[in-house]
C-alpha cells in the first residue's frame, strides 16, 4: 500500500526484523527485510519511549508488518505490528544461533535497497522451519544459505566439472573450491586454497535446493554425516564474500566445542 506527495512515499510493508541498535536517547535504527525482497535501513524516532508503537516489534528475527515514510535520503518507521515472533526459535539457544546465522548473512551480503522477490518468502519460511523445531536446523540453515546465494547469483549450478565439462553423472568424486570459486572432477590437481571434496549425493543435494519448489526443498534429505562439513563449507564461503567472519557461524562453532568436551 502507497501514497506519494513530492519527495515523500507512505507504505506499509510486511517485514523481518534483521538487526536493531539504539542511537542517541530513544531512537532504534533497525535493519529489516521488505516483503519485496529489498534490504533496507529505517529509524524508528523516540521508540525506546513510546514503546506502544512498536510493541515487541523491534526485536530482531521477528516478522512484523511497518508503517513507515520513505524520504529520497532515509526511511523513518511510525509504528510497527507484530505478525509472527518465532517464539520457540528465541528460547532455544542453539536455534537462535541459526536465525542469527540467517539475518548476519542477509545483512552482510546483500546490498541495501536492491530488491529481488525470491528472498522474502525464502527468509520466512527458514524462520518458520527453525522455529517449528521439527526438522534439523543446520540443514534448514544449509538449504537457505544454499537458496540465498542462487537468488544473489554467487552460486555455480553444480552440473559439470569446470575444468573438463564432465557432466555430475560421470565421475563420483568432486571437489568444490572456494578460492577461486569452482566445482571439479576430483581427479584435478587443484592450485589455490579452502577445498572440501564432495561425492555425487552432496552435489545432488546442492543441485536439488538451487532448481525444486522451495516449499519442497525444506525436507531434502542429506546423511547426517555430511550436514556438518557441508555447512561449514557453505559458512566460510559467505566469510569469503564478506571478506570476515560471519560471527554467529564462529559462535556456533564455538557451541559444538564446548559440548564435545
Ligand atoms: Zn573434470
């Protein structure tokens, strides 16, 4: 929903809230993903005062429906909804730590105000499955990391080798590389760095998520043996792109470490 009057457009947008930080006294910049699939930044004026205008709307991985003005330099948020809070997916600290993964990678890759329709429904819908806490979280968090970088156009089709063309059906060894970014026969000898060899069902796998409907690409199936090198690899190949760490992947990390002790 739209109006305009000269430099000013008012809408209201579904959205997921991504990221929050309070400035100066009471005002809350929050980093939030439209229901058009566009990153954006807007500033909720006096929030931490009024707080009946955005209740329980501000917190981060919450769906919420804003009313807000666009002006040509900055968008300011009047009030909030909240639609959908992920409730479970909060009070489990393991879940959390994969919706943090899902709104850091969001964040941090995607540019601010460059729509694209595909990641709205796909960012809900991995909130969703988390929070239901039926299905694995890190392969939930694999399929969207997986589906996220499709839609941002960083991800190779997984269909033949790059350097020999042979096709996924001709060899059962593969090794995927990320720097330079490439999926090969694992017969190659390979120069360069952060290499993870994969057999044909990983890349059966990365092939399903990137081409099924995505309502069905969250009950894929994967051996529980490979789920964990598969999303770590997935992880550092979005600490390539954003050239750091992706912090909620390292506390993550950390997590498994304390529990193998
Ligand atoms: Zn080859």
């Amino acid at each position: 929903m739209r109006y305009s009057s000269s430099a000013r457009t008012s809408e209201t947008t579904e959205a997921i809230v991504l990221k929050v930080r309070e400035v100066r006294e009471a005002d809350v910049v929050v980093w939030f993903l439209g229901e058009g699939g566009s990153l954006s930044r807007g500033l909720a004026i006096n929030a931490r005062k009024s707080s009946r205008r955005f209740l329980n709307c501000l917190e981060p991985l919450s769906l919420v429906t804003f009313s807000l003005v666009r002006y040509p330099s900055r968008i300011v948020l009047k009030e909030g909804r909240l639609q959908e809070a992920f409730l479970h997916l909060k009070e489990d600290h393991l879940l959390l730590g994969f919706g943090n993964v899902v709104s850091e990678t969001i964040v941090r890759c995607m540019p601010e105000d460059d729509p694209h329709a595909a990641r709205f429904p796909l960012a809900v819908e991995a909130l969703q499955w988390l929070s239901a806490g039926r299905l694995d979280p890190m392969l939930i968090t694999t399929i969207f990391l997986v589906r996220f970088m499709t839609v941002e156009g960083y991800c190779p089709s997984f269909d033949r080798c790059a350097i020999c063309g042979s096709l996924l059906g001709a060899q059962e060894r593969w090794v995927w590389q990320l720097a330079p970014l490439r999926c090969v026969c694992a017969t190659h000898h390979l120069t360069g760095s952060l290499k993870w060899e994969w057999d044909r069902e990983v890349l059966r796998f990365l092939q399903s998520v990137r081409l099924m409907h995505l309502e069905k690409t969250w009950h894929l199936g994967l051996s529980s043996s490979k789920r964990q090198p598969l999303f770590m690899s997935l992880c550092r190949w979005v600490e390539t792109i954003i050239g750091g760490e992706l912090k909620s992947y390292r506390w993550l990390q950390k997590m498994a470490m304390s529990q193998r002790r």
